[in-house]
C-alpha cells in the first residue's frame, strides 16, 4: 500500500475518532432493551396507535 493513503487515513481516524465513537455508542443506547420500548410507548401514546402497533405488535397488545 502507499504510505501516504495509510497516512491520510490515520489523520482521518485520530480526527474523526472522537465523534464517531459518540456517535455509533448514542446508536448502541437507542438498541438498549429498556430505550426501545420506552421510544415505541411514546409513539404508541402520543403519535399514532396503529403506527406504534406496527412497530412493535406483540407488546402492543397489552400496552
């Protein structure tokens, strides 16, 4: 490999790092058990019934 593509991405990598590990542990959080059913309640009580049903059927039922 060339030495300067492997050069120009470790700049990308130490400048982007930052913000791309926040960025990809925010998504981590939203897949958490506990977020994904409290997001699908909100939306099955305050947007949309039939959309937050859809979302998430088996619950739905019960909620």
């Amino acid at each position: 490999m060339d030495i300067e593509y492997l050069l120009v991405r470790q700049v990308f990598r130490e400048g982007a790092g930052q913000f791309l590990r926040e960025l990809f542990m925010k998504m981590t959080f939203l897949t958490d058990k506990e977020t994904s059913i409290v997001i699908v309640a909100i939306i099955y009580w305050c947007i949309s019934k039939e959309y937050g049903s859809r979302l998430f059927p088996r619950r739905a039922s019960y909620v």
